[in-house]
C-alpha cells in the first residue's frame, strides 16, 4: 500500500503486526496520546495496565508500545466491539480513556482504496482530539495478576488453572472437557 511518510516509531509496530491497517494506526494514536498524557515509560511489569474493549489489529500496536501485553497479564480485554482504551498506572491510580471517535461522521469517499488511503493519511496526521474522546478513566484498577494453582483434569488429564475448573461429582474438570460432559460452562464475566 502506498503511504506518505511513515514516523520511526511506527516502524517497528508495523513489523510487529505484520502490516499497516487503520485499526493499527487507531491502536498506534491511543498508545500515543497516552503516554503523552501519562508521560508513562513503556510497562515493564504491571505498573501500567490496558483495558482494551475490542480485540482488533488496533490492540496490536497498544502491546507493542505500552508494554500492556496479554501474556503479562496487564492487558485486559473487554469484548464491547468498541475502539476505546483505558490506561491506568498503578502506583497512583492516575489514568486516560481514549474513545475513537474518528470515523463519525465521515463522509464517504467513492473509491474504497481512496477511503483506506485518506484514512490512513488522517489516522497520521489528524490531532488526538479530532481521532479521540479524551476523558477521565471510568473503570478501576484491576487486581494484579495472580499465580493460581495448577490442577489435573479428571478427564484428559492435562493441567489447568484452578480458577478455571468445574468440579462435578468429586471430579475436577477443565473447561473444554466440562463441556463435553454436558456440564454447565459459565460465560466468563468482564
Ligand atoms: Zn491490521
Ligand atoms: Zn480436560
């Protein structure tokens, strides 16, 4: 895809996902203006914590440049389908929402490739305030993550997180294997 010009530290995000998208570059806006208002380094532990209510390529440039990354467990994922990012930092409790609001009221260009390029081309260019609702976070911290136990499933035998079993009839389950026995499986709440 043909793009102006591409900031350096946007490189390494492209890289990471594997291509430059808009959802990307939303991802890449958000972590910008946050750090600007957090004037937070990059998290090296969970000292600063992510709660992302979308799991698009957007949440890609959020982990590669905020260090709030699944594995770490200070990236949590609300499924609301809405591009909105909330940082908070521990230590203070100080935080950021960032609601994109940069395809509202759009107008619609013709071509579909025109539209990619021209939104690509905004998502660089336009000032946080024209891509985001910026306002006070309205959602707490989040317990730290927490080392659970590990326990043997009664049916495939393989280890699984405690907090993450069925107990039936004295027996303890993983989740897939409750499922097949027909178990009842609780949605997991966010
Ligand atoms: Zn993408
Ligand atoms: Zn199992």
């Amino acid at each position: 895809m043909e793009t102006t010009n591409i900031p350096d530290d946007l490189t390494p995000v492209i890289d990471f996902h594997g291509h430059l998208c808009p959802g990307l570059l939303i991802g890449y806006r958000a972590a910008k203006a946050a750090q600007g208002r957090l004037a937070g380094p990059r998290a090296e532990d969970e000292e600063l914590v992510c709660v992302v209510e979308n799991d698009s390529c957007s949440v890609d440039a959020v982990q590669f440049m905020t260090g709030c990354t699944f594995g770490k467990g200070n990236l949590i994922w609300r499924d609301h389908g809405k591009q909105v990012f909330t940082w908070l930092r521990r230590p203070d409790g100080a935080g950021v929402r960032l609601a994109y609001i940069g395809d509202l009221n759009r107008e619609r260009l013709p071509d579909p490739a025109a539209d990619r390029a021209a939104r690509v081309e905004r998502l660089l260019t336009a000032p946080d305030q024209e891509l985001f609702e910026i306002g006070e976070p309205q959602t707490g911290l989040p317990a730290e993550a927490r080392i659970h136990k590990t326990l043997a499933c009664d049916r495939c035998g393989e280890g699984v997180m405690e907090t993450r079993t069925i107990k039936d009839q004295g027996q303890t389950y993983c989740l897939p294997c409750a499922s097949t026995l027909g178990l009842k499986v609780e949605p997991k709440i966010c």
